[in-house]
C-alpha cells in the first residue's frame, strides 16, 4: 500500500508538475504571441502614425501654399482697386476744385461788375441829388434874399411913414436921425 500510494503519489506530482509545465509552456507562448502581436500593432501604429503625419504635412503645406496664393492674389486685387479709387477720386476732386475755381471766378466777376453798376447808379444818383438840392438851395436863397430885400423896403418905408407922423404930430426923433437910422438899416441889410 505504500507503494501504491507512493506511486499515486508520485504520478500525482508529476501531473501536477506536467500541468505547471504546460501552463508555463501556454503562458510563454501565448506571451510571445502577445508580444509579437504588440510589436506588430505597435510597428503598424507606428507605420501608420508616420503616413498620417506625411499626409498632414502635405496638406497642411499644400493648405499653406493655396493660402499664400490666395493671400497674394488678394493684396494685389486689393491695392489695384485701391491705385483705381486713388485716381478716381483725385479725378473727381480735380473736376470739382476746377468747378469750384470757375464758379468763383465767375461769381466774383458778376459781383464786381454788379458793384460797379451800383456804384454808378450811387453815383449819378448822389450827382443827381447834390445838383437838385443846389439848384433848390439857390432858389430858396434868392427868394429868401428877395424876401428880405422886399421886406426892408418895406420896413424903411414904414421907418419913414412913421417919421412923417411923429415929425407931423411933434414926437420922436428929428428927420435927419431918422434918416440915419434908416440909412443904417439899409447898409446892414445890404451887407
């Protein structure tokens, strides 16, 4: 019996390390497939990764050059439209400036002449009415004057009416006082 156990024994152990085996012999192999499998996904990944990178460094360069073109292409539209509204806005304040300059001129000419008319008309007017009021001023002063000259005449011979009848009636100055008072009026009239 003990040796049957013994051998019991002893198949037993050398299943159980058969088993370990396998199970290391398994675990090795199916850790080199693992291995393997990574390597290669991680080869591919790699593979892959670098294609992806090269494909996105064209397009980010050809992406680059479109819009460096692009970018030229729209600056020099740009500044050719700008070079157009340029000259066409010096044109257009040209044009106006001359407009303007014609219209002053032409203004400043129509208000000179116009000044000169008025000044005329001013001055034929101003002519007109210094002549009338001379000629009214000459007319008032000779009747005036023959006024005053009408008027001491009259005086003088009321002077000397009223003589006559003091002289008559025996009051007042004599006749030859009399006589020199009118005489005296009449030299200060005349001057």
């Amino acid at each position: 019996m003990s040796v049957e156990v013994a051998v019991q024994a002893v198949t037993l152990v050398l299943a159980v390390l058969a088993i370990i085996w396998h199970q290391q012999r398994t675990s090795e192999k199916l850790r080199d497939d693992f291995t393997r499998a990574h390597d290669s996904l991680r080869s591919e990944s790699t593979q892959a990764h670098d294609r992806l990178r090269d494909d996105f460094t064209q397009a980010n360069n050809r992406l680059r050059d479109d819009f460096t073109r692009a970018h030229d292409s729209l600056r020099s539209e740009s500044t050719q439209a700008h070079d157009r509204l340029r000259d066409d806005f010096t044109q257009a304040n040209n044009r106006l400036r001359d407009d303007f300059t014609r219209a002053h001129d032409s203004l400043r000419s129509e208000s000179t002449q116009a000044h000169d008319r008025l000044r005329d008309d001013f001055t034929q007017a101003n002519n007109r009415l210094r002549d009338d009021f001379t000629q009214a001023n000459n007319r008032l002063r000779s009747e005036s004057t023959q006024s005053y000259g009408r008027l001491h005449d009259e005086i003088v011979a009321n002077g000397q009416r009223l003589a006559r009848i003091e002289g008559f009636l025996g009051v007042g100055m004599p006749t030859e006082v009399a006589e020199q008072a009118a005489g005296t009026a009449t030299l200060q009239t005349d001057g």
